[in-house]
C-alpha cells in the first residue's frame, strides 16, 4: 500500500462544476505539495500546505494534520485545467527534503 | 529564462548503451533531486544533492550515478541501459534541503530503451 492515496484516480467533469481531489497519508509530515501535470509533461507546483488553508485563484487547497488528510478543490472548473493532479508529502523531521508522490488523479474537463 | 532546464528531451537508445542527461537550474538553489515517473506516472526520487554533496541515494541500481559539477548542475549517467529504464526523468531543486518552499522541475527527458 502507497504512503500517499489519491482519489479518486479519473475525474471526468463538465465545464463550470466544482471538483474535489481528495489525498490521504500514513507517514508524518511536515509539508504537503499539490503538482499538477499537463499532458505536455511539464510538472508544476500549485501549493505546499503545513497547515489550514491556500487559495491561489480558483484553486483551494485544505490539509487537516490530525486525519492526514487533504483536498484540492477547483471552482468553475475550465477544460485548460485537464491535467494530472498529484499530492506529494514530505516526511516530518527527515534531514532533506524528500518527497512521496501519491499515484495521481487524472482530471479531464469537458467543453 | 527557464528556471530548470534538462538535456536531451527526448533519448531514443539501444539496450546496453551509455546515455547522460544533463540538468541547470539558474535558480541560485542549494539543492537538486532526480525522479523517475515509470508508465503508470508514478513519480519516485532517485537522488538528490546539496551544494554537489549527495544526500539522498534510494535504492537505484549502481548503473545510475549522479554527478554535480556545480551547484547549479546536476548530471545523471546511466550505464547498460535496460528495457526497464525507459521512464520520463524529472530533474528539480529547491532553496535547500530542509526547506519549505516549493521545488521547482524541469521539463522531464523521455528515454525510451530500445
């Protein structure tokens, strides 16, 4: 079992919905980042999280420490948001900055 | 401009060759990280160095070794290409080690073993 879970994997959503990415964890952190990946393959960083809350736009980003749990949320979501969502999470302590990747939520967007 | 650039993009070989990639960030950073994102996308560290001392070594077969000219370059050599190397590559860096903001990444180099 992964030390990062994503779900869910596919998301096929219409263009205005709301969508949630949802990420759980089994080790302790100290930071949690949310990538996105467009099919191009460029891999950019969207939010590192330690803790509440980030908006950025229209995306939201939620981590809850004591469930090791947290969320991606995009509003009014647009096909240019079609992309792979990954959740990454750094261990709590760990002398470097080592990252732990979830499998990915791929998001499609229809027109 | 590109903040993390990588060289070649795309490495098209034959199983049993030697191949490098090259990475350079102008980003000023202490630290650098190779990943390996296999088929299913899946993204796993390989290495990582700060200030071109190693600091992060997973278990990665020895055909792969690492090398930091410099700070702001971090090359990986892969000896004996296998079938099973064939991957998308991802270099990347951050302010340092322990820090907490973001890591930046290149553009990924596709190998594909032949």
């Amino acid at each position: 079992k992964n030390e990062v879970e994503q779900s869910p994997q596919n998301l096929t959503a219409q263009e205005g919905e709301f969508i949630t990415i949802n990420c759980s964890y089994s080790v302790g952190i100290s930071a949690l980042h949310w990538l996105q990946q467009h099919p191009g393959g460029g891999i950019v960083s969207l939010f590192m999280l330690s803790s509440g809350k980030k908006k950025h736009g229209r995306l939201i980003a939620t981590i809850n420490i004591q469930e090791k749990h947290s969320s991606l949320h995009i509003t009014a979501s647009h096909p240019r948001d079609s992309a792979v969502y990954i959740c990454a999470v750094r261990y709590y302590g760990g002398a470097t900055n080592k990252l732990i990747f979830g499998t990915g939520t791929l998001l499609a967007v229809q027109p | 401009d590109t903040a993390v650039s990588q060289t070649p993009k795309y490495l098209v070989t034959q199983m049993g060759n030697d191949k490098s990639i090259k990475c350079e960030q102008n980003l000023g950073h202490d630290t650098m990280y190779w990943y390996k994102q296999d088929s299913k996308k899946f993204l796993k560290i390989m290495f990582s160095y700060n200030n071109k001392e190693l600091i992060i070594n997973e278990t990665v077969p020895n055909r792969f070794s690492p090398k930091s000219p410099d700070k702001a370059h971090l090359n990986l050599h892969i000896n004996s290409l296998e079938l099973g190397d064939s991957a998308v590559y991802f270099c990347a860096s951050s302010q340092d080690p322990r820090s907490t903001e973001t890591q930046y990444f290149g553009p990924g180099t596709r190998l594909l073993v032949l």
